[in-house]
C-alpha cells in the first residue's frame, strides 16, 4: 500500500459506502482521489513529452485523439484555474 493511502487510512478512516457532500470523510477522500488523477495526467504528459524529445514533431503528437483529453484537462487546469475534479 502506498504511503499517501496508509496516511489516509490512519487519519480519516476507510472511506464512506456513500458520498455525502459536507462529510469531511467524504471530502479528504476526494481530494485523494482528484490527487491520483492530477498525478495520472501529469505522467501521461511527462510521456508524451518524452516522444517529443524523441523527434517527434509536436504537431504530430497533437493531432493523435487520445491526446485530446489531456490537452482538455490542461486548458481547464489554465483557463479555470482549478485542479482536476474527478466527480466532473
């Protein structure tokens, strides 16, 4: 089990069977889950960048559609200023 995960477990306690808005329980756990996801992103792109270094052109990268997800959580992280929300 991950350090992070083991934290949360001591703290907070195992998650709740329902989400229930308000719960501080319930928020933590979000929050650890929206941490796996922003971490999940930021491995894709760190990958992604490294085809570039292996010239690949940019453009061509940018044209694949499994990119397309990733360049729309990036405009949101810039454009909203918000860290990646699971639940949306």
């Amino acid at each position: 089990m991950n350090p992070i995960k083991r934290a949360m477990l001591e703290y907070w306690g195992e998650r709740c069977d329902d989400y229930e808005e308000g719960c501080a329980v319930c928020d933590a756990w979000r929050d650890y889950d929206n941490l796996l996801m922003d971490n999940k992103i930021a491995n894709e792109i760190a990958s992604k960048l490294a085809l570039v270094n292996n010239n690949m052109l940019i453009e061509d990268l940018m044209r694949q559609p499994a990119d397309l997800a990733i360049r729309n959580a990036i405009s949101r992280l810039i454009v909203e200023r918000k860290t990646h929300d699971v639940d949306n």
